[in-house]
C-alpha cells in the first residue's frame, strides 16, 4: 500500500481557518498525491466542533502545543476564553484519523496552535513568532507520525520520506 498523508484541510481549499479563509496550497505533487489516493483531509479545529468565524487562538506564553499535552499551557481566543479542551480534543480525533487511515505522514498547515510544526505564535496576539508545535502536531509526533510545514521545502522533505517508505513496502 502507499504511504499516505494526512493534510490540513484548510490546504486543500477548504474554507475552515478562523477567519473562514482557505489557505489552498498549489504545487503539483499535491495534484499528484490527490490521485494517488494518499492524502486524506483533517481540519482538528472543525472536527472538535468549532465554529467557523471563531476568535483567534494561540498557546498561551509562549509555550507549545507539547505542554498542552501534559496540562502545563492552555489555549486561549484573544477574548480570554479557554479553548484548550477543545483543542485537544481535535487533535485526538485527527490522530485516529491518521491511524485508521495508517498515514505515516502529515502535512499541516504551518503557525497555527493545531496544525504548527516549525513556528507558531507565543501567545500575545501580536504577530510574534517563536520555535513550537501545535496541540495536534504535538500528539501526532508523540504517536510516530511525521509532521512536515506548507512550504516548497517540506514538501520536497515529504516527497524525499515517501520515495523511501514505498521502496520500504
Ligand atoms: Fe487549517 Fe489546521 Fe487551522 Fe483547521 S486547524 S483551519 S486544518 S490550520
């Protein structure tokens, strides 16, 4: 069987982010990986039961979405409101997702307090960044898979880690 991948939905121009955008990743090896049959779409966000608008969420002060995991950090809206459950609750669904669906990979939506793995912001609202990872990213790491950001470069990584996993099978 090839690998397959589990992907933000909001990549494949779902309109699910909080502001009720997209942000619809156009690169040929998303075309191909789609007819592949390997890419099988999550947004955590939406399968916790969120909302679409809904306020902002960042991790709070600076930590990441791996102290989330062990209770040590919550996530908040910029309205104060606390949304870790909720957030941690997706993030368990995407992660049965990925393991019925046996994705060996992820490639998920960069910055944000779900989907994040290289940067995601430090909790002020202000637009700044630090080194972390997402609530969900955090869990799906913690379980083996292998996360990799929305960028030219890691889905060149990710290209590179299925060619080996299916000369592997
Ligand atoms: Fe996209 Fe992930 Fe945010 Fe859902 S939780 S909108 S999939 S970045």
């Amino acid at each position: 069987m090839r690998a397959r991948i589990l992907i933000s939905s909001c990549l494949l121009g779902a309109p699910v982010r909080y502001n009720g955008s997209a942000k619809m990743l156009v690169h040929g090896a998303i075309d191909r990986w789609q007819k592949e049959g390997r890419l099988v779409s999550v947004c955590p966000e939406i399968s916790a039961g969120l909302p679409i608008p809904r306020p902002p969420a960042e991790i709070e002060r600076g930590y990441d979405g791996a102290d989330v995991l062990v209770g040590n950090a919550r996530i908040v809206e910029n309205t104060g409101r606390d949304v870790t459950d909720a957030f941690l609750s997706g993030a368990q669904i995407a992660l049965d997702i990925a393991l019925s669906h046996r994705c060996q990979f992820a490639l998920l939506t960069d910055g944000s307090p779900s989907c994040g793995s290289s940067f995601i912001y430090d909790g002020q609202f202000n637009g700044t960044r630090h080194n972390g990872v997402g609530a969900t990213v955090a869990l799906l790491q913690r379980n083996g898979i292998a996360v990799f950001t929305n960028t030219k470069q890691g889905i060149e990584q990710l290209e590179q880690a299925l060619m080996q996993a299916d000369l592997a099978v």
